[in-house]
C-alpha cells in the first residue's frame, strides 16, 4: 500500500512541477517576470521549497540566489507549508492600541500556534501584517480575503469557528 501512495504521491508531485514548468515556458524570455513565475509557482504547490527554487532557477537560467533573493525579500512568498486557510492580524498603531494585541494572544491560544506558524492540522498559517488598510475597523484581521472588523477575543472564536466547520464539513463530504 506505501509503494502505491508514494507512486501517487510522485505521480501528482511530477504533475505540479510540470505545470510550473509550463509557466516558466510561458514567461522565460520576458524581462523582469520571476515574481510571476514564483506567484504562479507558489499558488500551483502552495510554497516555495528549496527543490522547487532549484527547478525554476535551472527552467528560467538564472542563478539559484537569485530567486531565493526574491523570495526572501517579498513577505508573500513562504518557504515552508502553509494551511488552507491565513490568518492576518493588523498590528498597525490603530488596530494595536485598540486591543489587537489581545486578539494575538486568544489566536496563539484558541489555535496552539505561534506566530509564522502552521497549525498542526494545517488548516491556519498565523501571520502579523502591519497594515490591511482597515484602520477604521480596528483592529482588524483578515482570513484568506475576508476582512474582519472590531474583533475581540469573543468575536475570534466565532470567526475561527466558520472556517473549522467548514473543514469539518469537508471530511465528511470526502
């Protein structure tokens, strides 16, 4: 049975770096177009791993440090696994003094995560933003793209609630 998923498992691992493969086809000649690369890249696999900075340096002819470059400098793009859902809380001034702080630390709690990590089930990546934007709504916190406005402690735990339903509803569904 393990020989049969780790065939899968190669199977569906060749099947996403062959659709990167066809975006570095795609933007390989046009200057500047690695950041698209690496979004298109990320949003195929989810992150960024080392092997798959490798396959787009060798496919793109460019050297290795360049990309991890780029990656490390813009905050969007992750090396490491990420959950199904991210979780942004603003900690900008406005949102911070208005208890954002407070809302971290029930996030840390509710969900045993600390702050750039992934939940064991994979389902939040945690993340402090300094801005979304939203100063007049603080403190404010986005999931996925769906912005929250005043949340409290209180109000977290209704919020994280409709994504783990969600999940929950998912497993049953499979």
């Amino acid at each position: 049975m393990d020989n049969k998923r780790d065939a899968c498992c190669a199977a569906n691992e060749q099947a996403l770096y062959d659709q990167v493969a066809g975006v570095i086809e795609r933007y390989r000649d046009k200057p500047g177009s690695l950041i698209m690369v690496l979004h298109a890249a990320q949003e195929i696999f989810g992150y960024l791993p080392t092997k798959l900075q490798q396959f787009i340096a060798d496919g793109m002819d460019i050297p290795l440090s360049e990309v991890c470059g780029v990656i490390s400098f813009y905050s969007f793009f992750s090396t490491q696994k990420r959950g199904k859902h991210t979780i942004r809380m603003c900690q900008g001034t406005a949102c911070y003094v208005r208890g954002g702080k407070k809302v971290v630390d029930e996030i840390k709690k509710e969900l045993n995560v600390e702050v750039g990590g992934t939940t064991a089930d994979g389902q939040f990546t945690f993340e402090i933003v300094r801005c979304i934007g939203s100063c007049g709504l603080a403190p404010a916190m986005m999931v996925d793209d769906d912005v929250y406005k005043q949340v409290s402690p209180t109000k977290l735990r209704g919020i994280l609630a409709r994504y783990t339903q969600e999940a929950e509803e998912e497993g049953v569904q499979e």
